[in-house]
C-alpha cells in the first residue's frame, strides 16, 4: 500500500508521521547523515567512480504513466549531467527493478546505454537485452573478508 498502491499524496503523509513517530523529527539531518549528497558524488566521479541513474525520486516507475516516467528520466539525467557523470557510459538502474515498455524506450531516448534490474545475475552483453541486464547487488556478496568465495564469484572465475 505505501510503496505505490495508495495516492501518492496520502502515502506520503503516512510515511512522514510513521518516520517522525518511530525514527526521528528531522529527516534532513537524518538523509544527510545516510545518503551520498551531491558534493561527494562529484569527488567519487573525479576519483574515477561511476554513478548512474536511478530516478528521481525512487519511484516504482512501471506504475507511472509514460508522460511522468518521461520527467523523472529527464530529470534524472539532468541530475547527472549537472554533477558531471560520464556521457561516455550513460547507465540506469531501475528503482525496485521495475520498468515496461515506455520506460526502456523512454531511457534510450535520453542516452542511457544500458540498464539493470533487480535479477541477481552476471550480464552477458552478447545474450542479454542491453536495457535489462542483471547485476550482482553488494547484498549478494560476502560481508566479510574471511567469508567463502560467493557462488557468483566462482562463476566468473
Ligand atoms: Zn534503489
């Protein structure tokens, strides 16, 4: 219901009072402690990082209609434009994994070229389709460095 049944507006009002009632009043200080800001994003990229797009604002964007997924792509590769990513490699991660049709002619539209989803996998640009790709999320990887060698690191051994 509160990712993307209920109205936006109303699943925000909920979120807001559920975040204020069992985390904090001050959800800018708190964003600011957890997310990358923008300043960071640009010193990781002159360190040689690669960021990507993700939307804008975390939206499960197969429930968005075509004219709504076109601004947050645009919004989104303006974002990255603006803080200097590569245009050599433009690529997207869809939030939750979730796109349809629109979304992968909407992100070749705006340059993106490649995009992944949420399937855990190893991507092989010969037999995968380059704007659904799967990845290997750092939850899927070992957490420590006495653990055993993760299957999906076997496989590209
Ligand atoms: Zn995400």
């Amino acid at each position: 219901m509160l990712q993307h049944a209920l109205p936006d507006d109303l699943r925000t009002e909920i979120t807001d009072n559920m975040f204020r009632k069992f985390v904090t009043n001050d959800q800018d200080a708190f964003a600011d402690e957890l997310y990358l800001n923008e300043e960071q994003l640009k010193i990781m990229i002159d360190e040689g990082m690669h960021v990507g797009g993700h939307g804008v604002h975390h939206e499960w964007l197969n429930h968005c209609d075509s004219s709504h997924q076109e601004s947050i792509v645009k919004g989104c590769r303006s974002f990255l434009d603006g803080i200097g990513a590569s245009r050599q490699y433009m690529t997207f991660c869809y939030p939750y994994g979730a796109y349809n049709d629109d979304t992968k002619e909407i992100i070749v539209r705006h340059g993106f070229d490649l995009a992944m989803t949420t399937k855990v996998g190893i991507a092989d640009l010969t037999t995968h389709d380059s704007y659904v790709l799967p990845r290997i999320d750092t939850n899927d990887l070992p957490r420590s460095g006495d653990a055993e060698i993760a299957s999906l690191t076997r496989k590209l051994m």
